[in-house]
C-alpha cells in the first residue's frame, strides 16, 4: 500500500500563495485503490496548477487510462518555488493532487510537454521525487519516466533525463505501454526498455548511440540494441469518434488560464503555414463529426456545470461542417446562457454568419485575427495567405456588426524578414482602426497588435533556418512601438504587446538542441533556473552563464544556418512528413512561392498519408466527402471549402 502524504503537506499549505491547486478534489476527479490495478501512472504537466489543469492532452489521457480495470492515473504539476522550498525541507515529495500519494512510487510518470521551456521543471520535479536525474542512474525500482507532447518530436535536449518518448497522438499507445509494463513487472529495466521499444511510437534513447563530427555537427545515430528501430514513426489516432474525450472535464479548484470545457473538433491542419510546427506534426487532418461534437458537449456540460464551450483545433474554422456545428450548437443552447467560442481565427475563414451563430447567447468578447507577418512579401515567405485588403475587410465587416475589440497576432524575426516588414505592421493597425471606425460609425473602436518573436522549429520548413537575435528583434519591436504612436490620433485606440527576444533564444537552444544541450539544461537548473515560462523567473543571464560553463556555443544551435546535408538532432524520428517535401517548401519560402492548401487543392506529396497509411478526412466520418483532385488531375481551379463560402449554413 502506497500512503498519502497529505498529514505531512497539509501543515505547510497555510504558509505558501495559492494553496488550494495543491489540495485536489475536483469535480470529476477521483482516486482508486492502490493495490486493486498492477500499473499506476503519475501523469505531469510540468507548469503550475492554473495552467496544466486545462491541458485537454493530459485531461484525455487521464480519463483514458482511468477507463482501464488495470491502471489507476493521477496527475502532478510543478509546484511554485515557495512550496518547493518548504517540501525539501520537511522531507515531503513531489505528489499527485488525486491521492497525494508519491510520486515516485508510481511504474510510469508521463510527462507532457506543449513548449521546451518546462524541461527545467522536469528536473524539479524529478528531485523533488527522489528519481535520478538522469535515466542510466535509475533502478528497477524507479518510474519510467516517458515524455510526449508537441516538444517531445525533439526529445534529444532531454535524452539524459527521460526513459522513453511517445511521438504522436497519445490515446492508443499510453494503452500498449500500459500492456507492457504490465506483462513485464519482474524484469530488468533493460529488459523491460527493449519491450517497450518495439511499441510503435515508443522511442527508448538510451538504445541509441550518437557520434559527432569534426565540425560540430551529427556524424550518425545509431541503435545500439535490435530491439530499436532506426527510425521511430509517430502514432496518428485516425477517428475521433471513437475517442469522445474527456467525458467529464476536470472542473479546478483554483483559477486557471482557461475557464471552459473544451471539445476538439478536428486534429491537424493543412494549411502549411511554414513557421508552425503543430499543424506539420499533427497531419493528417481527421475530423470529429458533427453529431460527435454535439454529444460532447451535451455530455461535458452536463458533468462539468461550465457555461462556455471552446471549440478547438488549429483552425476550427476550417472544419467542413463548421456551419452544421455552430447552428445546432447555437439553437441548442439559446437562452441558456451558454457562450461558445472559436481560438484563434483565420482572416479568410472569417464570417459573419458563423460568428453571428457563436455569439447569439449575447457573450460577444473580442475577436482575434493572426496576419503573423508585416508585409504581404512576408507572409508569402512563411505561407500565410491574406492580403492586408482581406484583413481590412475582414475586421471591418466584424466592427460593422458589432464588434469594438480585435486582436491581431504577429511574429518578429522571421527568415527574410527586413526593418520594413516589421513596420508594416503599424501600417495595418491604424488601416484596422481607420477602417474600423468609418464601419461602426464611432471612433471608440480599439486593436491589440500582439507580437511574439519567432523560434524555428523541428519539422518544419524552417528547421534549417537562422534565428534572428534577441537584439535584432528587440531593437525592431521599438521601431515598432515609435510607428504607431507616430499618429496619436490613431496611436492611442491601438495595444501593443509584445515577447522580448531573450527568451524566444533559449526556446530555440532547447527547440533544435541534441543531447549536448542537456548539459546546459541541468547546470541552468542547478544555478537556480525554473519555471522559464515566466517572466519573474526567467534569467537570460542564467541561462547563458550556464551554456558557458557547459561548453556549449548558443549560436551554434540558434542563429546558425543550417545545410540540406547536416543530420539534424530529430531526423530518426518521423512526423510524417518527407524531408526532401521540407527542404523544397523551405527554397520557395526564400523564393516568397506559396503552397496552397492540400485539403481543397490537389496533393503537394509532403509525405504524410503514405507514412501514415492513412488520408486526409475531407469530411467527418458518416458524411459525404468533398471532391479532391487526384495526384495526376492537377486542376488549375481550386476546390473552395463550402465553410467559407456560405453553403452547409456557414
């Protein structure tokens, strides 16, 4: 029997900030027995409370595994400095908010992670556990230690630390590691590795060897065991119907960053924006049928007594019967009081008949718009296809319907990007505002110019590319500031915000790191350096003293270019998408050549659905699928998503 250590927490709770996300008990959470299943899952997101507790990956997983007769799945999250502090000092370890139980006594603890920059809470979390550091110090008696997520199609910078890596969609393969940490309690951790190994998507790094060359670079990764594949594919889970999860979101205890129930609508995204690592890792586009949402969300609120619906995706515009959705959604639940949303929107997939629909229950916040590049050459380069007359037109027709607030979403530092580009982007907030004003005949009408500074990502047309550094972008973004208050009498209706470029550095260090990286990640940690995610914690300085002292050259990883040739870091570890497919994409974006979008134009062959032995969803399953030009019929007339064009109710 595996004991709570909640009498020990409980006494320190008094004296730290925000003690209730520690406390657990929320709704639709439980615990079971220890000893009434074999397999137990710690499972992590390695941010604070307010910002895991919504993570829909984890959610899922969690209501997945708990589903099973023979495992049991709590969950653990980082703990902010103060409680940490107190814990080393007590001798309490890092625990589950389900049961408090330890988190070290677990068989598995999963680790998910959306971004590079919690890898230090990794290592947190592991010492405040009492795991190793690093896997090849580990017994028999320990956790596997498993990473997965989007940050985790790059694990080499945590090769060190994890035992094996889940690439890919999670819902059926946490089932097969399941099945073999079951089938092998006894055996050698060896052993048991090597098994785990042969499960597609699983990948064991410590069965790989990696040498380098004489300039720096990989000579060769190379399975050191039979039992490893030399080159692991990701798992794609093909109809989401037949996943509907979570049933019965977690309802938190404490205020966190997202306060709605959630439903996934679709999975991946052909768009190609050339920057975005998500909708390249996550091909093939699978769709959740209509009815299928709509079971979801009557289930979810039903359970949760949340009374705001995100309906997400990458684009949830896109979705084929996005029009289907929005209506019966919106005539379900008119005068109940409950809201539904879209993320982020496409300026091309806007409408005012879908958005009209999401905002009939009278919730009408703010729209946001990603142009993501200044200048049409720009967003040609990274293959974000909108003119700035579509954009003007777009959040005109919104503020001529009612709307008084936009948010419009950019990047600095992208490939190719000159002073100009980025200047561009004052430009087009006072057209929004100009534009604006003149379509809601008021003058109170206001814009958010919300800017991020670009990180090159593996698996994307620009993995090759250099980083621009943290003073380039830095001293553009104050040009930037200087030009849209150049018109006060526009200026002040205009936001802006904006990401210094230090830390987007250190992302890249960790994006497009190998396993030399991970001595900077400990002795960074071992300096003091956590929860990198925040701006009160993160120290640039740190992080670059600790590069120093690891013998690791920053601009090597970051704002080097690299070559068609060079072995990068993830190149045995397969998205899907064919390299030579990236490399093409990556000369027309220094071309300025766009590539149109595969779901309603003929296959570009990126790769993805020979690999995966799968094809796109054209609609959601049950339903009739649009028409699509075959490899071999190339048509010089697009097929046009009825969503954006008015038919199916859009």
């Amino acid at each position: 029997m595996v004991e709570s250590v909640f009498e020990s927490l409980e006494p320190l709770l008094p004296r730290v900030r925000k003690p209730v996300q520690y406390v657990g008990g929320e709704r639709n959470a439980g615990t079971k027995p220890w000893d009434s299943v074999p397999v137990h899952w710690a499972l992590c997101y390695p941010d604070a409370y307010e910002v895991g507790l919504p993570n829909q990956g984890l959610m899922i997983l969690y209501e997945v595994l708990n589903e099973r007769d023979d495992a049991l799945a709590e969950r653990t999250y980082a703990v902010w400095p103060d409680l940490a502090a107190l814990m080393r000092e007590h001798g309490v370890p890092q625990f589950t908010v389900d049961g408090h139980r330890p988190v070290g006594a677990f068989d598995v603890l999963g680790v998910s992670f959306a971004t590079e920059l919690g890898y230090t809470n990794l290592l947190s979390i592991l010492d405040l556990a009492g795991i190793p550091l690093h896997a090849a110090d580990r017994g028999d008696g320990h956790p596997l230690v498993l990473a997965g997520g989007h940050a985790a199609f790059n694990p080499e910078p945590i090769a060190d630390f994890v035992d094996i890596v889940a690439l890919g969609d999670g819902e059926e393969v946490v089932g097969e590691i399941t099945d073999v940490v079951k089938a092998t309690q006894g055996w050698r951790r060896r052993e048991v590795l090597e098994r785990l190994a042969a499960v597609p998507g699983v990948y064991v790094p410590s069965l790989y060897d990696v040498t380098y060359g004489e300039d720096g670079a990989i000579a060769a990764v190379t399975p050191t065991s039979d039992a490893a594949p030399a080159r692991v594919h990701k798992r794609t889970t093909s109809d989401l119907d037949d996943w509907p999860y979570p049933k019965q979101p977690l309802v938190p205890m404490a205020e966190t960053v997202h306060e709605r129930m959630s439903v996934e609508i679709f999975r991946g995204c052909t768009r190609g924006c050339r920057f975005c690592q998500a909708g390249m890792i996550t091909r093939p586009v699978r769709e959740r049928s209509p009815q299928g949402v709509g079971e979801m969300v009557e289930q979810g609120l039903k359970s949760s007594g949340y009374h705001e619906v995100g309906l997400l995706s990458l684009s949830s515009a896109d979705h084929s019967g996005i029009g289907e959705i929005a209506k019966g959604l919106a005539d379900r639940y008119e005068g109940t009081g409950t809201g539904l949303s879209l993320p982020s929107t496409r300026v091309d997939a806007f409408n005012v008949t879908l958005a009209e629909e999401l905002t009939r229950s009278g919730r009408r916040s703010g729209l946001t718009f990603a142009p993501e590049g200044g200048s049409e050459r720009l967003r040609k380069v990274i293959n974000k296809m909108v003119s700035e007359e579509e954009l003007i037109a777009t959040v005109g027709t919104a503020y001529e319907h009612g709307w008084r607030q936009v948010k419009l979403y950019f990047m600095c530092g992208l490939p190719t990007e000159t002073d100009e580009d980025v200047l561009q982007i004052a430009h087009m907030a006072h057209e929004v505002i100009r534009a604006g004003r003149k379509a809601a005949g008021r003058g109170d009408v206001r814009a958010t110019v919300s800017i991020g500074a670009f990180v090159p990502k593996p698996h994307t047309p620009f993995q090759w590319a250099a980083q621009t550094a943290p003073e380039v972008v830095d001293a553009r973004l104050r040009k930037l500031r200087e030009a849209i208050n150049s018109d006060r009498s526009l200026g002040r209706n205009i936001g802006l915000r904006y990401h210094d470029g230090e830390p987007s550095l250190v992302e890249g260090l960790l994006s497009r790191g190998d396993r030399r990286v991970g001595r900077v990640i400990e002795q960074a940690w071992r300096d003091g350096q956590q929860f990198d995610g925040w701006s009160e914690y993160f120290s640039y300085e740190r992080w670059m003293a600790a590069a120093e002292r690891a013998g690791v050259d920053v601009a090597w990883f970051t704002t080097r270019e690299r070559g068609e040739h060079e072995i990068l870091p993830w190149d045995h570890l397969d998205s899907g998408l064919d390299r030579g497919w990236l490399w093409d994409d990556w000369q027309d974006a220094l071309a300025a050549e766009e590539q149109d979008d595969c779901r309603w134009t003929p296959c570009f062959d990126c790769g993805v659905c020979p690999t995966m032995g799968t094809e796109i969803q054209m609609a959601p399953p049950g339903s009739v699928p649009l028409s699509i030009t075959p490899v071999g019929e190339r048509s010089s007339t697009p097929v046009r998503n009825p969503a954006l064009t008015g038919d199916r109710g859009a």
